[in-house]
C-alpha cells in the first residue's frame, strides 16, 4: 500500500513538473523511462541536462523532475518569414531532467 501511494504520489509529482515545463516544449508523455524522456526533449530542440543520482544506466532512471533552464531568444527581422517586421525567436531552450536510479 505504501509503494503505491509512493508511486502515485511521485507520478503526480512528475506530471505537475511536465506541466510547469510546458513553455519549453518539454512535456514527454512517459515519465517512467528517463532515456526515453531526454531522447524526446532533445527531438523537439531542446538542450537536456541530466542530474541524475544513481550509477545504473539512463535507461534504467525514473525521472522526478523537470525544470525550465535558460531560453535564448534573438529580436530580428532577418530570417524568413519575417517580412521586415522585428519579432522575437526562441533560438534554443534549456531543460533540466531529475533522474533517480
């Protein structure tokens, strides 16, 4: 009983992270698999740093949190699309992933 209020309780925890981190685009589906989550991060552009506590292998981590690092963001009007109008761009974003292993 007290493992799965544990659980419950942890995956509610990772599931409000996601939620906060949603303005970075980090909000992976499958909080169980920590390689699974960095591998999703990273193909929506992100750059993922990993604070894990452990020595087993990522992929064998459980993630307990996910935070919003730094978002680099140029003000411009010389990309495409732009028509000359300067417009704020997310040039690269930051996210830090908690894995317990």
């Amino acid at each position: 009983m007290k493992t799965a209020l544990t659980t419950i309780a942890g995956t509610a925890f990772v599931a409000a992270a996601f939620a906060l981190a949603g303005t970075a685009n980090a909000a992976p589906v499958d909080p169980a698999n920590a390689s699974e989550i960095v591998m999703q991060l990273q193909a929506r552009g992100n750059t993922v740093i990993v604070n894990r506590t452990g020595t087993q292998p990522l992929s064998e981590c459980t993630v307990t949190g996910v935070r919003e690092g730094q978002t680099y963001s140029r003000y411009d009007s010389g990309y495409p699309g732009a028509q000359m109008d300067p417009m704020n761009q997310v040039v690269s974003m930051t996210v830090f992933v908690d894995a317990k292993c």
